[in-house]
C-alpha cells in the first residue's frame, strides 16, 4: 500500500502538483518567477471548480484531478448547478440535479460539493465558501456583451488553468446514442422493456424489430454466401422504408394517389386506341 503511494507522489510535479500522465498546464516565463503556494493539512488551500457534470465520465474526473493537484494540500470545492437554472441556460440534461450531485461526491479527488451552484462566481460567493482559486478551463466565458466573467477572478490572481481532455464530453455521449438510436431501442426491448417505457409509437416499434431481423438475416447470408453487404443494406432500406411508408401514410392520401394513377392509365390507354383508329382510317384511304 505504501509502495503505491510512494510511485504516486514521485508522479506528481510541483509548481502546482501537476501529474506527469496529464497534459502539461499552459505556462509562460511570469508563471515560472512567481512563488510557490503550497497548503498545510491543517488549513489546505481552497480550490473552487464547478459544472453541470451529465452524464459524469473519466474527461470530468480528470479535470478534477488536475484541479486537486494545483497545490500541495488542496480541498476541493466542486459546484453543480441545479436543473432549474440549467435547463433555463443551456438545456435539459440527462440526469436530474441530484443525481449529478451524488455522481460528483463519489469522484475521490473531491472533498465538497456545493449544490446549487451559481451560474457566475462572485465575489460575495468566493468569500462565503472562503476560496482561494478558482479552476476553469482555458475557453473564455463570456456573458452577453461579450465580457470574460472570470476577469475579477483573473485580475485579483485566483484564476488557475486546467485542460479539457479531448476526444470526450457529454454531447459526445449522446451524440453516440443519438446515431445507433435504433440499435439501443431493439437492446431495451430485448431486455424487457415496453415501447411505452421509451415514448415510441407502434409503427417505430414495428419498423426498428423488422429491420433489426433483416440485419440478422442479412449478416447470416453474408456469413454463408459472402454476399455483398451494401447490396443487401440497400434492400433491407428499401423494404423497411416501403412498410413505413404504407402504415405511416394517411389512407386517403393512398386511396386518392391510387385513383390518379388509375385514371391517367384509362387516359393512357384511351389515346393509345384513338391513334390505333386514326392508323387504320389513313389506310382505308
């Protein structure tokens, strides 16, 4: 046990604790002048850092984590804001508020969590929570003129930079959900669940279990005849998006389009025998 935290420590740099496996902080040659701030045990330095945290993943976790390793003994104060204001600023999000809390208080670099956490640090709440810095990303926050909402914060020398990691994010998540929609629906049907549970309507619900078979028939053809599985994709597509068509269609609409098509035959038919009339006058003649 000890032994692992041995390793631990001699990957940890100091200006600010940084650990070796993260990406290297943005610094510049003022950073390097300026003193080294560490923290006892008994009175750590107080980090502010805060999100809406959805759909908590191992990109917030490591944000966290550099944001715990700023200084030699740091408390961490993470701040999540409630639905109420999230919803109203940026949308709706997958977990409530109090399940993004309780994800939050479970991340080990953690020591509080401040609920209802303001959509803009002020001073008054910097000093209410007695925090020394606050932790953010480099991408500026700008309100609706256009002003950096951490300038004060900047300004007064508080401000400490961590980096996004790359390649994750929330919109990321469900962005993946979004695109294989289908696929997770007929997972959540084959485990029991109604289309009911998942808001879908009867013909969804036909079109994903139909196509889901000719995917299976489909792969089982490919395995056996090695057939060329776009050709099949495209029939699939077809067949699906026909059977759609047909029950999603307004049956008027059908029955109007049918007799169109009927009369224009009749019309068709009754030119044809006109100029088959003409033909054989012009040879009587």
């Amino acid at each position: 046990m000890s032994s692992n935290n041995n390793n631990e420590k001699e990957n940890v740099t100091v200006l600010g604790k940084r650990t070796a496996d993260e990406a290297e902080l943005p610094q510049n040659e003022n950073d390097k002048k300026k003193p080294r701030i560490t923290g006892t045990k008994e009175k750590p330095i107080r980090v502010y850092c805060d999100g809406i945290f959805d759909l908590f993943h191992f990109g917030h976790a490591r944000a966290l984590k550099q944001a715990k390793f700023l200084f030699e003994h740091t408390y961490l104060l993470v701040g999540v804001c409630d639905d109420k204001l999230t919803h109203s600023l940026k949308g709706k999000t997958v977990l409530n508020d109090y399940e993004r809390y309780e994800a939050v208080s479970h991340c080990k670099w953690v020591d509080e969590v401040i609920p209802a956490a303001p959509w803009v640090v002020t001073r008054e709440f910097l000093d209410k929570h007695k925090i020394d810095f606050v932790a953010h990303g480099e991408d500026p926050v700008l309100d609706e003129n256009g002003n950096d909402l951490y300038e004060f914060v900047k300004n007064a020398g508080q401000f400490q930079v961590i980096q996004r990691t790359r390649g994750i994010s929330t919109t990321d998540l469900i962005l993946r959900i979004v695109k294989d929609y289908d696929s997770y629906v007929m997972r959540n049907l084959q485990r029991g669940k109604t289309r009911e549970d998942m808001n879908i309507g009867y013909f969804k619900e036909k079109q994903i279990e139909i196509g889901d078979k000719m995917k299976k028939w489909g792969d089982k053809i490919k395995e056996k005849y090695s057939v060329d599985i776009q050709k099949w994709k495209s029939v699939r597509d077809l067949l699906v998006g026909d059977f759609v068509e047909l029950f999603n269609s307004n049956p008027t609409q059908i029955a109007a389009n049918k007799q169109l098509e009927y009369e224009q035959n009749e019309n068709n038919n009754s030119d044809s025998d006109n100029e088959d009339n003409e033909e054989e006058g012009e040879g009587d003649c």
